[in-house]
C-alpha cells in the first residue's frame, strides 16, 4: 500500500442462505487509498470493489454552534471521508455484507 502504514482495518462478512459465510477486508492507509486484502469468493470481492471505486453519501455528526449536528458528506473514493464511509455503507448491506470488525492497528 502507499505509504506503508495502514491506518484502519475493515472486515466484512455475508451470510448466505445454505449457512456458508464469506468474509472480505479492506486495508486503508492514512491517505485513504484502500486495499482489499481478503475476499473469499467472487461475491463479496465483486461488491468490495464497486464500494471503493463508488462515491459514498453518509450523514455524521458535527458539533456547532454549541450543539450537534447531522453533517452530509459526499466521499469521493481513495479519501479519508470515504474510508469513514465503508463502514456499513447502504451499497454493501443492500447485498448483504456488513462490518462484523474494525481494527486500528496501532
């Protein structure tokens, strides 16, 4: 990856109706630039990499003014913003993956 720390790690899993579950993760660097670094099948691979290469629209929270407000983002991919999105974004639960772990590796 680029710049040769990674900064989050985001594993994913879908569970399919004959009891099998594939699992996926995503390595980002501090940047943002994302790496699928597991994907067991062609599946979970297949919707991984139309996450990453698509823009995300999330809401988050933001304090201002002295109180807290919803915040809509719009995350072009290979952003920090982005990355924050991956996290059970609507593309991938409406396949069926969600985030079963989050790692800060540090």
């Amino acid at each position: 990856m680029m710049g040769g720390s990674v900064a989050v790690i985001i594993r994913y899993a879908c569970n399919y109706a004959d009891g099998r579950t594939a699992r996926g993760e995503i390595e980002f660097d501090p940047s943002g630039t994302a790496t699928i670094t597991r994907a067991d099948d062609e599946y979970i691979r297949d919707a991984l990499d139309a996450a990453l290469n698509a823009a995300l629209e999330y809401e988050t929270g933001e304090y201002r003014d002295g109180a807290l407000a919803s915040v809509p983002v719009h995350a072009e991919p290979g952003t920090p913003e982005h990355a924050r999105g991956m996290v059970n974004p609507r593309i991938l639960m409406e396949r069926g993956i969600g985030v079963v772990q989050i790692e800060d590796p540090f």
